[in-house]
C-alpha cells in the first residue's frame, strides 16, 4: 500500500488489486462520510433526533408491508 499526498491537499491510496472489494467499498464509503461531515456543527443528540424521526416516519409509511 502507498499513500502520497500531492500539493493540491489530496491524499491518493494505492492498494493491491486483490483486496477485498467490499471491505474497500465500506473503507470509501466511511471516507466519504467522514469528508462531508468535517465542517459540521451539529451535534450527536441533534442527529440522533433526527435519525428517530426519519426512522419513524418511514416505518409508520411501511408497516404495512411488513406485519399482515
């Protein structure tokens, strides 16, 4: 494995061709999220909040189609 940065701040990871695709697919996806939340203000409880809120909605929208 290599890891440069170069000098427009990146940061390029270079891994061998048999690593497990789906264990590298999670590793990027964690990336991702910790790149769109690294400016965030918000706070856990407030996510979690929202979280059960969606949670809710979502089931109260699908129950149906899970319990008969």
């Amino acid at each position: 494995m290599q890891i440069e940065r170069n000098s427009n701040n990146q940061i390029t990871i270079k891994v061998s061709s048999s690593i497990d695709s789906y264990g590298l697919q999670r590793l990027i996806d964690y990336l991702k999220y910790l790149e769109a939340t690294a400016k965030s203000k918000a706070k856990q409880s407030d996510v979690d909040k929202l979280a059960d809120e969606v949670n809710a909605s979502w089931w109260k929208k699908n129950k149906k189609r899970f319990i008969k």
